[in-house]
C-alpha cells in the first residue's frame, strides 16, 4: 500500500499535505467599459492575482455573495447600480474587503460616500499607479 495510505475498518484514507503553492489573493474588478475591465484584468493576473469582473455594481454584489475577493476595484460612474450606491451595499455586506474607487471624474472626491473607500484613483493609461495600490492594500490588509 503506497506510504499516503491508511485503511482502517474497511475504508481507504488518504493522507498527507498537498501543496498548492501560496493561495491567489482574488480582485474584483468592477468596470463597465469592457476594454478597461479586460485591461485591468489581464494586467492584474500578470501580477499574480485571481481576477473576477463585474460590469456594473449590481454584478459586483453578486460576485460579492458568490465569493468573497480580498480587494475590489470600483468604478463609479456605471449603468444599472453605479459604484457609490455599489460602495454603500458592499460596505454594509463587508467592512473588511478593501476598496478602490478608480474613476475618470475627480469632482467624486469630495462626495462623502466615497470617503469610506481606503483608496481613490483617477484613471490613467499608466496602470502602475493601480497596480501599486492594489499591492499596499493586499499587504497591508484591513481589520475595521
């Protein structure tokens, strides 16, 4: 019988650790326009992320309840449920996910809603700025 074996009673048990390599760390992206979603997407699974996408917030909120994402990247302006209302509802599911609201309209800043994300971006061609914040807030973690 190979050494991961054990029968006992009549029933085969396997055992032993199996080692998948460290676990994924998994960003919802929420973007309505599909260049940006598979944009964002492709480049953050060349950072080593599990990448899901929403297209609007109403699909962020069942991604939400599908499977919990370590961080979400949230655009506001969106048809169906855009993204302060999406912020409202995920912030009211889960305090602890981190978010960032990366938009093309900086006047959201100083609506106050959006005051309760860890992060906000202006969205850029460049998407180091995104990437890097990405990374602060996965190793940072949140406990609030």
């Amino acid at each position: 019988m190979p050494k991961n074996l054990l029968f006992l009673m009549g029933v085969v048990f396997s055992y032993g650790i199996i080692d998948n390599g460290p676990m994924k760390k998994k960003v919802l992206v929420v973007e309505d326009e599909e260049g940006l979603r598979l944009l964002y997407e492709e480049e953050l699974k060349a950072e080593g992320y599990e990448v899901i996408t929403a297209k609007n917030g109403k699909e962020a909120i069942h991604q939400l309840e599908a499977g919990k994402p370590d961080l979400i990247v949230l655009d506001i302006v969106m048809p169906v449920m855009d993204g302060i209302e999406a912020l409202g509802r995920i912030l009211g599911k889960d305090r602890k996910i981190p978010i960032i609201l990366n938009t093309s309209y900086t006047g959201y800043q100083q609506d106050f809603m959006s005051w309760a994300a860890d992060a906000y971006l202006t969205k850029s061609s460049d998407l180091s700025e995104l990437k890097d914040k990405v990374k602060e807030l996965l190793e940072k973690g949140k406990t609030g």
